[in-house]
C-alpha cells in the first residue's frame, strides 16, 4: 500500500475564465493537474480533493452552493476519492483531513491546486509542521496579479516568490514533467 497521498487544493470553477475570481495560467495549472492526479491514481497513491467554501453568500468567490464553488471538470475526483471541504486557506485547519491521511498511513504528500500565494502556501506549512514530506508541482498550481501599497505584482512574481520559499524548508518544487519523470 502506498505511503503517499495527493493533495488536490481547491481547483474550482471560480478560478477559471468566467469565474468570479480568475487566476492567471488556471487552465494550464489544471491540465497539469489532471496529469499529476492520473499518474497518482495508476500509483496506487491516495488523491484527496480539497474544496474551499466561503463563509456567507455574498463572499467575492466561493459562495455556498454555487457553480462557482464546484471542483473544475478537469479535475473531478473518482466516488472513491473523498472531497474534504474546508473554509481557510490551510486545508489541514478545522477540517477531517489530517485524520484521513492517518487512517491511510500517509508519510509523503504531493500537493497542486490553487492559489499558490494562500492555500498551497497554507497547506504545506502546515503539512511540514505536521511532519509529513511534501513535494509541491508547481506548474499544476496558479496564482493571480497581486497589489501592495499602490503596486501590482505579476502573477508569475508571485507564484515565483511562494514558490521558492516553500522550496527553502517546507517542500521539494518540482515542475509536472520532473514529477512524473
């Protein structure tokens, strides 16, 4: 039995063009998730999918109950692969996650999805905190243009950035190609 589990981080419609919160490079990040999630699951590795729902209705993204909210079709998990929802960025807080990767006997964990500057960077702090290995594919995660005093910042800068903190001492980065190789 596999050691490993795939941690699939809120890859929902709203995130898409059309939707209420889009990220640059989604559909690129999503096919490369589809990629590490199949390459998982011929493994024999445990996929988690992670779902984000916001607190009220009138929420910028993520209302309860709405499309917006639904995993992205590219990315559907299997009846046997749970779906675990959430409602902070760090997918282990207030959520049955950490317990389902215990009953497993998960040590090592692949974590993708969306936004690279929140939720990826939330989960795998906290999944290293917890003491589990963490490989990130940074290509099957996105981000978005951030802004700081007055000043925008490109989404790939921000991807670039968590990234490579996350690459200093939480998790090894490693691109789908590299991953799957």
């Amino acid at each position: 039995m596999s050691t490993t589990a795939l941690i699939v981080v809120d890859i929902q419609n709203d995130y898409f063009p059309g939707g209420k919160w889009p990220l640059v490079g989604a559909d690129a990040a999503a096919d490369n998730a589809a990629k590490v999630i199949q390459a998982a699951r011929e493994a024999g590795d445990f996929v988690v999918y992670i779902r984000h729902e916001a607190g009220s209705a009138d929420a910028p993204f993520f209302a309860p109950g709405s499309d917006g909210a639904k995993l992205h079709p590219k990315v559907l998990n299997l009846e046997a692969e749970p779906v675990v929802l959430k409602h902070f960025p760090n997918a282990f807080r207030e959520t049955g996650l950490q317990a389902l990767l215990q009953d497993k006997g998960v040590e090592q964990l692949v974590i993708i999805g969306a936004m690279s500057h929140m939720c990826i960077d939330a989960t795998t702090r906290a999944a290293a905190d917890l003491g589990y290995t963490v490989k990130v594919i940074h290509d099957a995660c996105a981000s978005r243009d951030l802004e700081f005093e007055g000043s925008v910042v490109p989404a790939a800068h921000v991807h670039a950035a968590f990234m490579s903190a996350l690459g200093f001492a939480y998790a090894e980065v490693l691109s789908t190609e590299t991953y799957l190789a």
